[in-house]
C-alpha cells in the first residue's frame, strides 16, 4: 500500500489549488481509489482521491455529480476544487473533518435532504448531470452504460433491465456469476415492467448511496459523497442505503413526509439491489453474484 502521493501528482494539485501543499496524510476507507488530506500554505484543506491510470473522465463525472446534487442545500456534498489530469487523474474537494455521529436528528436531516433532492426532477431516466463528460455512466471502473429511451413520462424499468443487462455481461467476463444465474437475471430483465412499479417522474439520484457513502461530520449533519449520479427512480437509492446500512424508522418518516413513497416500495428492494449486488460481484467476486441472482430470483422463480 502506498503512504504516499506520487510527486508529480502532488504538482498538479498544486497547481490546480493555487497553493503549495505543505503536508500529506494518507486517508483510509477507499476500495477503487487512493485518498489523502491535503493541508495548504494558505490554511486551507482539501481531499484528493485518484487512481494511477483511471480515467479522467471516471472523476470528471463525479465532479458534475456533486454540483447537480448539490443544488438543494439541505444536505450539503463537498464543494469541487478541480479534476486532475495526466498519468494519475484525480479529484480535489474540500476537506470535511469526518467522526460525527448520526443521531435522530441527523438521520431526519438525511431522510429530508434526500427527500428534497429526489423532488428534482432529472430530464430522462439515465440523465447525466449538466456539464459531465462525454462518457457513460460508471461505478469506478464499472460501466453502467447509457439509457437509451429519453422520454421521461417512460418508467425506469426498461432503462433499468438495459443496465442489467450490461452489468450481467461485465459479471460473466470477470467470473463472477455463470452462465445458470445470468439467465435467471435476463428473464427478470426481460418481464421487467411486471416488477418495477408505477412509472414516476425521473428523479436526481446519488446512483451509489450506500451508508459509506454518507459522510458525517464533527457536528452531526450528513454529506453526500462519492456519487454516481444521473436521472433515475428514487427507489434506487433507498434500496441501497437499505442494502449496506439501516436506514432508521425517523429516516423513513421524514423522507415521506417531504417526499411519500408508493405503498408497495418495499416490495421492489430486492429489485434495486440488484445494480449494486452485480456491481460488488465484478469488482470484488465473494458470494456478490449469488445474492444478485437469489434477488432476481424472488421475482420470477
């Protein structure tokens, strides 16, 4: 594991902040990408992440999702300070001192931001956000391809089932499911609109909010970060949150007051879980896939 930063990728920090970067401080948590403190000649702090041969796109994309969430000022994400370029790209953000604790009123705040920033409508399920790369969607190295339908009155679940249906294909290169459990998510992918609810307006989603991915600082308030986002059904991000976290009964009830939910959503967790159960089996393998195919598995076996 490396302790520190490459030295021309601390040069081009400093050169995009404007500042001599004065001390380093490696940052743990990641899985995909390398993270550090950065401490400035000017007091500042900023957070760098970056992946020797990623994209620059990879981040580019994640700069823009960060500003298209953080257009509702309830729920705060780290502000931008700029997107790296060369042999190992990166992202610059302003640092947040993480260690808080989410308490009752803090899971309230987490359901209302979020609440208020699935309000927004997106214009087409698959949307990317304003000023993003000309690139598809992505998961760190994952490719969750592009919807081609964009007309935004069409449910999610044909968009959907086209990303399955890629992610399928990226878990059978990488061996991370066989050939038995990818037919069983190609036949959910193919009755999909029996599964995916009534059509909803599509929504800004986080597109990977799990419960790391939900920063808490000194103070208590929750932080977005770490994003995928695009135009979705919210449910997808209530069904991840749900997947690697616990999200709290005061959560639930302040997203609804602000935002009510179908009364059958639950009966379409398992249905959205599948994008991130696929995603974990391409990048990690374990037992990912054989949880994705018992998902798909409740719906049409």
């Amino acid at each position: 594991m490396r302790e520190i930063a490459d030295s021309e990728l601390l040069r081009s920090a400093a050169t995009v902040l404007d500042c001599e970067v004065v001390r380093i401080t490696r940052c743990m948590g990641g899985d995909i990408n390398l993270a550090w403190k950065l401490e400035l000649a000017d007091g500042r702090e900023a957070f760098l992440k970056s992946r020797p041969q990623a994209p620059v796109e990879e981040f580019e994309l994640e700069a823009a999702g960060l500003g298209w969430l953080g257009g509702c000022d309830d729920l705060p994400v780290p502000e931008v300070f700029g997107v790296i370029g060369g042999p190992q790209p990166g992202l610059l953000l302003e640092w947040i001192e993480p260690g808080g604790r989410l308490d009752g009123r803090g899971e309230e705040a987490l359901g209302r931001g979020l609440a208020r920033i699935h309000r927004i409508e997106a214009d087409h399920h698959g949307q990317l956000p304003d000023g993003s790369p000309d690139w598809d969607l992505h998961v760190g190295p994952v490719n969750l391809g592009r919807c081609a339908d964009e007309d935004p009155g069409h449910g999610f679940g044909p968009c959907y089932a086209l990303r399955l249906d890629g992610l399928v294909r990226q878990a059978l290169d990488a061996g991370a499911i066989d050939a038995g459990q990818a037919q069983v998510i190609n036949e959910l992918c193919g009755r999909i609109e029996d599964f995916a609810g009534p059509p909803e307006p599509p929504s800004r989603t986080h597109g990977d909010l799990w419960s790391g991915n939900v920063l808490v600082d000194m103070a208590g308030r929750p932080c977005l970060i770490d994003p995928a986002a695009h135009g979705a059904h919210r449910e997808l991000d209530l069904a991840m949150l749900a997947l690697f976290g616990a999200p709290s009964d005061r959560f639930f009830a302040a997203y609804k007051e602000e935002f009510p939910l179908e009364p059958d959503y639950r009966h379409r967790v398992d249905l959205w879980q599948i994008q991130p159960l696929l995603i974990h089996a391409i990048l990690f393998g374990g037992t990912y896939g054989a949880a994705a195919t018992r998902a798909a598995g409740s719906y049409v076996r």
